[in-house]
DNA sequence: ACTGCTGCGTAC
DNA sequence: GACGTACGCAGCAGTG
C-alpha cells in the first residue's frame, strides 16, 4: 500500500441525468432551452472537483447499441418510458459542457455505463488506484470494497463497506444476491414476487448467500416460500442481469484508465456556453467581473448560486390580472452585501442601525416547521435593499452558558441585546409570513412587536390567486431565482436541520432572505396604496389579523384526550362488528377502507347496478351511490355505516390527542391567512374548522374540546351571514325587509316561493327553501338542485324562477356580478377586497361557468370573512384594553370560540355578540348568537 | 420508503 | 359539466 495512493473518480453521467432534470425546476434560457439538467450537471461536477481530488477522472454516460443483457434478456428494460424530450434536448449541451469543464467522456457502445465503471474500477484496484465512484443508482453498492468508494453526490451520502451493510443490511458482496431476490421494476428484472428488502436481507442473513437460500427453499414457509420454490429457475439469469460486469472491452479508445486526465478547463468554450445558456453567475466569475467582497466571502465553497431568471421563467399572467412589474431583461445584477454577525462588536454596529428606527425585514431560521415548536437557530435582518446580516445562534451542538460558542454568539446573549428593539411597537418590521417568526420568538420569551408589514399578505392582498411564496415571488416580481430551502437542506429523508448548515451556506440563503423580503415590500406596497380599497383591507383587516392570529395559535384550545381514546375504543370496536357483518353480506373479506375493492365486490361480484362514475371512469362507492343501493340490498349501508366511523376514528378521536402539544398541553392549530382565494382562513395542523356537527355521534366530539377549572367556553356565531350579505349586495327589497323584521329566513323564503302564508309553511316546504337559499349562494344551476333535492330539473327551474320573481334584486346581482366579473376581470366584496377570476373570459366552457359560480360566490364569502376577521381584531382589542383574562381560541369561519373565566361569563356573552354585530353598518341587521357551556358541544 | 394522485368525507 | 371555499384521511400506483 502506498503511503498516498492515487485516486479515479468516475461519474455515472447517465443517472445523474435523470435525477438532475427531476430534481430542478423547469429552468430555461432565453432563446427558451430547457436547462435544468445541464446546470444540475455542471454544478454536480464542480462540487466533486472541488470534493475528491483526483489524478484521473471521466464521466462514464451509456452509449446507443444492444447489451449483451438485451441478447440474454429480450424484456430487459422493457416498459421503461423514453426520455423526456426536455431531457433529450439537454444530452448534447450536457456533453459540450461536461468537455469544456476538462472531463473526458467515456461512451462504449454496446456496454452500458455501469458495466464501463466496474471495469474500469477494477482495473484501478488491480494498478492499487482508489476508486470514487460518484452515482446516485443503488446497484452500484456491489463494487464497493476497500478501494471502491460510492458517493451520492446530491444527497452527499458516501457508501464504504460499513456504509452499504449499514443502508443496505448486507455487505457490497452480497448486494448481487440481494438485488435479485427483490428485482429490479426499473430495468424490467423480476425477482420473487413478494420479495422485498426486508425478506431478502432477512434470508441472506440467515442462509449467507443466494446460492444458500435456493438450496434451502424447500424450508421456507408460507407464500413468499411458494413464490421462492416457483422463481428458483430465473434466478440465476436474475443474478446475471444485475450483477455489473468488471471485464468489459473498453476498446482503444480507454483501454485503460490512465489515460483518463482531467484536461482543465476550456475558459473560452466555457465562456461562450455559459452565455448562450444564460448562467450568469458563473459567467461572471468567469469574467473575472468581482463580487462584492462579503458577497464572495459567503459564498465561499458552497457552489455556486442558480442562474438568474431571464424572462422565459416569467409565468404569464392571465389577461385580466394585473400584470407583475417585470425587471428590464439587461438590468445589471444587484450586488448584495451579506455579512455573518458572530462577534459582539459586529452586533453593536447593526444595533446601532436600528436604533434609527426605520423599517427593517426579520426572518428567522429554525429547527422546525412547526410554528409551536420550532427553536431558534439564526436571526436575519435588512435594512436597505442588498445588504443583509445573518445572526446565527443555534448552529451545531447544544447551548453552552457564556456568549459566545461554536464561533457564534450564543442565543440568549442576542436576544438579549435585541429584546428592547424586537419589543418596541415603535420599530418598525416587516417580514414574509411574519406571525410565524413572532412565534418563534415566542418560544423564546421575547414578544414580537411593532409588526407593520408582511409581504406574503401584500401579495395575497394583490392576488389572492397566486402563490404567495417568497421564491415565487422574488422570481415573479424581482427576476432573482432564490436559494430554495431544500437547495441548503435538502428534502425528504436526506433533509437535514438548518443548525447543521455552515454558516457561509447559512448567511447566503438565511441574509438573502430578509434581504429579498425587503425588496418585494418595495415591489408590493406601492400597487396596495394605488388601489385604496386594497390598501384598506391590507392595513385595516389583514396585518391587524395576524398579530390577533398568532396570539390565537399561541393560546391553543383543551382537548381532553382521555374521553377522545374512549370514543376511539368504542368506534373501533363497532367498526369490528360492521367489519364481520360486511365480510358474511360479501362471502369473503376485503378491505373496507378501500373504495376500488368496495366496486370490485359490490359490481364486479354482487352485480349491482352502477349508479354513477367517479372522475376516472371507475364506479363511484360514494355516500349518495351507497345509500341509493342500500334501498336495496344490504351490503351498502354496512358500508356506509362503517365508513361513518372510520372517518370519525382517523381524523378525529384519533388524531387529535396526537396533536396535543407536549409543552403546554393543549392543541395549538395554525390559521393559514393566504390559503383560500375568497378571503377566508384555512385551519391546519390540526384542521380544526372541520370538527364534526351534523350528525349526534359527530358532535360527541365536540365534547372533548373543553376549558380548565374555572373557566368555560363561549361560542358565538353569526346568524345566516352569508344571505344577509346577498341582501345587502343586492339591495333586493323582499329580502332586507324579511331580515329587518327578523324572520326565519327560510320560512319566508319558503312562503314566497310556495306562495303560501308564512304560518302555512310545511317542514318540507321550509327544508326545500333552506337548500335553494344555500345553492343561491353557491350559484347551484337547476341541474345541481334537481339533484340536491331529487326532484324533476324541470321542477327545480320552476323553483328557481319563482325565487327570482319575489326576489328580483337577487336576480339582477347576479347578473351584474357576472358582468362585472368579465369587464374587470375581479369581483370585489364590500370592503373592497378582489378575487380574480383568470377564466372568466379566456377559459373553456365548464371553467368559465366555473369562474362565474366563484364570482357569484366570493363577495358573499369573502365579505363574511371580512367581517369576522374585524369582528376577532375588535374582540382581542377589547380584551388587552380592558385586561380581561378571557382568550379566543378557534375561528370557524362564522364563530369564534372564546375560553372564558367564569367571573367575565356574563360580560363575555353580552359584550362579544355586540362586538360583532358592531363591526360594520350593513343594510341587513348583523345578527350573533352567543352559548356557553363545560365544552364546544355545550356552548355551540 | 417516499411522493403524488384518487376517492371520499368533514366543516362553513 | 352541472354547488362555492377549504383540509386530510386511506388506498394505491409510480419511483427510487
């Protein structure tokens, strides 16, 4: 063994390809080329330059022709769809690239890459050559051995033997053996059915090898040792297709690997394709045009950033939306001044910058999504555009008292310093999704203050439509392409926590962040103020909302968990039963939960008559279909009663004592305030504006959410607000005058429709009335109420016709709104937000009907939404003012639900009801109903 | 194992 | 195609 011995690194192009051009967004340059794998490419070859050193190298890519696996094995690959011709556009590019960064090629036709690799790599270990081999395909792992090393370049995962027994369970050795008990779907390479890493690792353990196991077969039980007994023929030609050939004839042109020599880089080829594919950043460090020294210092091996958006990736915006303000396509690329803030003195200088008191972005860095939980790792600020500090105070390794450790100053010690600044509702911040950082703060003990913008809310405010994301956003409106979270970290199991980030990496993405949030308020807010009515929800309902928002999340609701593993209990023991009782009506068993084997049994075997399709063709098992079947046979309405409790189990009785918050006992939901497009909030995590209230086993659950000793829960709703609003709208004089007198709404409804005295109304009569007021709202066509109500279409338009007859200012609303909608291409409810409606001119048939529905529908919603939104800031603003110990702690859309101490109990339900109706002069009365009880259930 | 889609069902 | 706005469950197919 030499003292340093040399090293070959060879890269599996091929693999890459496909893995670069699905792991990158569909970048293009400006001529509109697909370039999303060539940049993954080129990056991926930088950072293995830059990673493993080496004397030789080459990227190994298959070549056209048959393998002598094709002869053996006509199937193999069969079935694999062709490459993507986005993809297919990229191959040449890619090559030229990869030549012009000094790599040689090696292409053998008739010998796929990874048989070229196994070669090659032997022919290293025989010469004593270590062997890197960089690919992201599993298969590889059967050359890893003391010399051979595979590395994964994307997830930065390095297989050495130790690594492959430890992700794989067996050693590189008997990687062959493994792959061919489980196959291979990719390549068309069965293994035994029913086989997979768990049983083939469990078998290999036992028998040590594959040859072992065959012999041993006939001691193996149950189906998989069937199955075992019946593939004993194929699988030594299994064996043979995977194992990876290391004796192939390269040919003259590699016949052996020392003529493998990186060649260096061809600067002016680079140059010349670097432009013509538009990645400016590494044209510029080409150029030799210098970053701004900060800028490069941050940047410093961590690869280089992607390349600027050049106007292809402008998604276009729908005619009728306004347009997003576009960069210049020449405009030079904004320097940015990052700077890492680990020293004391570096702290007092930005200190001292906020003391100036003019508005500064903030964004946080964490160690989870989870607004609750999440704990801080990193501070970042910016005060002018392009200049930006990352503070980080979390990177690596646990707290240790002091100030300052792992080269950071330590968390306590900053938020220390900046506690008065963060605090004082006289600094102005602004951030993007704010309420989350004030959360994390929070968790800290430090209450964020002084919040007066949010950016993601400026954009929903503008276009509740559209994504609301900073990357979006920035490439949108500012023509930057942002590192991406999952760039920095990665995502699904290789993610890893942004504490584990260096911190140049971290103060490139962590500075750029507060820096690009700073620049879209600059982009944004000028559109809110030119329009006031968008101004107004912003500054009046929006960003008010929010801090209101967060102190609702933060005070979450009590579950009592033990009556929900009761109910759990119960359901799952009824479920048993009905599960029994379905398997005898069936005459076999079969998975409940499954509507696909539901219509195999209920139409395939019992022949029962298909009563509608699902989207896909296949037979609907939905409720309206079961019930209808059920008139008839009995099978349908176990089903249906099973699938009652199983729903409740999964996502209620269930769920919901997960989600209890360990550190402060309750269940803390997050309000999402740029989710719905009517104006609307979104409950998530869990969803708490779907509790169940229909029916009596679903309101049970209502029982569990209660209030501590001493303390009770209030619920107050609005009363039809939705109809009241479409009254108001519509000015309709029928309608007004039955909410001013106070009537039953739907009984009236029903009178003028039947024609009858309001006192004559059946229960029938009414019921009907209630679903056309809903439908009304919901711009339900006669064919949608025909079949709500089951009756003739023909009966259902009769109906329609009369209402819009006794009330013809709801029938003139809905047409104006319909035309209004196609003249300004938004509709707008009564405080002046907008919802855009892309289709409602450009789109097809049904998505223009669509979009006519939703305009129809969004200035009741959104005005409802408005209100309430009101009605929860006017409610917090008392509560604070008036030190009252009562919190809010849910919002369902038309009811906000408070946890009260019994000594506020009576001002609480005589004040919140007033507080809502007192939100808005209507030309309808507002009505709020207010109960109060032990529990939801009890108070609602 | 993970991801995304389908079918279904809960709320207002 | 036919009723608006959401979230989330289980199953399942595709993919690594």
């Amino acid at each position: 063994m030499s003292d340093s011995p040399k090293t070959l690194l060879l890269v599996d192009g091929s693999s890459y390809l496909y893995r670069a051009y699905h792991a990158l967004p569909d970048l293009r340059n400006g001529e509109g080329l697909p370039t999303g794998a060539i940049y993954g490419m080129i990056n991926m070859l930088r950072k293995l330059r830059n990673d493993y050193p080496a004397e030789y190298s080459a990227c190994v890519f298959d070549a056209k022709g048959k393998t002598f696996r094709d002869d053996l094995y006509p199937a193999y690959k069969e079935h694999r769809p062709s490459m993507p011709e986005d993809l297919a556009r990229q191959i040449e590019p890619i090559h030229e690239a990869v030549r012009a960064l000094g790599w040689p090629i090696v292409m053998v036709e008739g010998v796929e890459a990874d048989d070229v690799i196994g070669t090659l790599a032997r022919e290293a270990s025989a010469q004593g050559v270590r062997t890197v081999v960089s690919t992201g395909d599993k298969d590889l792992a059967q050359l890893v051995n003391g010399e051979v090393t595979l590395v994964n370049t994307m997830s930065g995962e390095v297989l050495d033997p130790a690594g492959v027994q430890a992700k794989f369970g067996v050693p590189p050795e008997r990687i062959v053996d493994y792959l061919s008990l489980i196959g291979d779907a990719v390549d068309n390479v069965p293994g035994v059915p029913k086989v997979g890493p768990k049983t083939a690792v469990k078998w290999l353990t036992e028998h040590g090898s594959l040859d072992a196991v065959m012999a041993g077969a006939d001691g193996i039980k149950g189906v998989v040792g069937e199955n075992l007994r019946k593939t004993l023929d194929w699988l030594p030609m299994a064996r043979t297709l995977v194992t990876v050939k290391t004796d192939c004839d390269l040919g003259a042109a590699v016949s052996d690997f020392h003529s493998l020599k990186d060649v260096g880089e061809d600067k002016d080829k680079l140059v010349a394709f670097f432009s013509r594919y538009g990645f400016k950043t590494w044209l510029r460090e080409l150029t030799g045009e210098s970053l701004p020294s900060l800028r490069a210092q941050a940047a410093k091996g961590a690869g280089a950033r992607a390349p600027q958006a050049q106007g292809g990736l402008f998604d276009s915006a729908p005619a009728a939306t306004p347009a997003d303000p576009v960069p210049a396509p020449d405009a030079p690329p904004a320097e940015t001044r990052y700077e890492t803030v680990t020293t004391e003195a570096a702290l007092q200088a930005w200190l001292d910058r906020l003391a100036e008191g003019a508005l500064v972005a903030v964004d946080t860095e964490t160690t989870s999504l989870d607004p609750m939980q999440a704990r801080l790792v990193g501070i970042s600020l910016s005060l002018v555009p392009g200049e930006a500090c990352y503070i980080p105070v979390g990177h690596c390794g646990p707290d240790v008292a002091g100030i300052e450790q792992h080269g950071q100053l330590t968390r306590e010690f900053v938020l220390e310093r900046l506690r008065g600044w963060l605090e004082d509702p006289a600094r102005p911040k602004l951030g993007q999704n704010i309420k989350y950082d004030a959360h994390v703060f929070a968790n800290h003990g430090v209450t964020l203050r002084g919040i007066v913008h949010d950016t993601m809310l400026q954009s929903y405010v503008l276009a509740s439509h559209r994504n609301h994301g900073m990357d979006s956003l920035a490439e949108r409106l500012l023509g930057i392409k942002t590192i991406t979270y999952e760039e920095v970290c990665g995502k699904g199991a290789s993610q890893i926590g942004f504490d584990q980030i260096d911190l140049a990496r971290a103060t490139e993405y962590a500075a750029e962040d507060a820096d690009v949030t700073l620049r879209l308020h600059r982009a944004m807010f000028p559109q809110l103020q030119a329009v006031p009515g968008l101004e107004h929800v912003y500054r009046h309902i929006e960003m008010p909302v929010s801090v209101v928002l967060q102190k609702i999340e933060r005070n979450g609701v009590l579950i009592d968990a033990q009556r929900l593993a009761e109910q759990s209990a119960q359901l799952g023991q009824r479920m048993l039963e009905l599960e029994q009782a379905a398997y005898d009506a069936a005459g076999q068993p079969f998975n409940l939960g499954s509507p696909k084997q539901i219509g195999e049994i209920l139409f395939g075997q019992m022949k029962l008559p298909v009563v509608k399709k699902t989207a896909s063709g296949a037979p609907s098992t939905d409720e309206e279909v079961l019930q209808k079947l059920a008139e008839d046979y009995p099978l349908p309405k176990l089903l249906l009663d099973y699938r009652g409790l199983a729903k409740l189990k999964s996502t209620y009785t269930d769920k919901l004592p997960k989600m209890v918050n360990p550190a402060t006992g309750r269940v803390h939901t997050s309000y999402g305030q740029a989710t719905a497009v009517t104006g609307r909030l979104a409950s998530t995590d869990p969803n708490l504006q779907n509790i169940p209230v229909r029916t009596e086993e679903g309101r049970r659950i209502r029982e569990a959410f209660i209030a501590p000793p001493g303390r009770v829960i209030v619920s107050a709703d609005y009363s039809q607000i939705e109809l009241r609003i479409m009254a108001h709208i519509s000015g309709d004089e029928n309608l007004l005058g039955a909410f001013a007198r106070g009537e039953d709404i739907h009984r009236a409804t029903a009178a003028e429709i039947f024609g009858v005295e309001r006192e004559a109304v059946s229960s029938e009569q009414r019921r009907y009335a209630k679903v056309i007021n809903f439908g009304l709202i919901y711009g339900m066509s006669a064919f949608g109420l025909a079949g709500n109500l089951g009756i003739e279409r023909e009966a259902a338009k009769h109906y329609i016709d009369r209402y819009f007859t006794r009330y013809p200012g709801v029938a003139r609303y809905m047409e104006d709104t319909r035309q209004a909608a196609r003249e300004q291409g938004y509709v707008e409810t009564v405080f002046g937000r907008r919802l855009w409606l892309p289709d409602i001119n450009g789109g097809s048939g049904p998505r223009r009907q669509a979009a006519e529905r939703a305009a129809i529908n969004a200035p009741m919603q959104g005005t409802a939404a408005d209100l309430i939104k009101l009605s929860m800031i006017a409610v917090q603003d008392w509560l604070e003012r008036d030190r009252l110990q009562t919190l809010q702690i849910m919002q369902v859309h038309d009811e906000l639900v408070l946890e009260v101490p019994e000594a506020e109990l009576e001002l609480v339900k005589r004040r919140l009801p007033e507080l809502m109706c007192g939100v808005a002069e209507l030309r309808v009365p507002l009505v709020a109903e207010v109960g109060s009880g032990a529990n939801w259930e009890e108070a609602h």
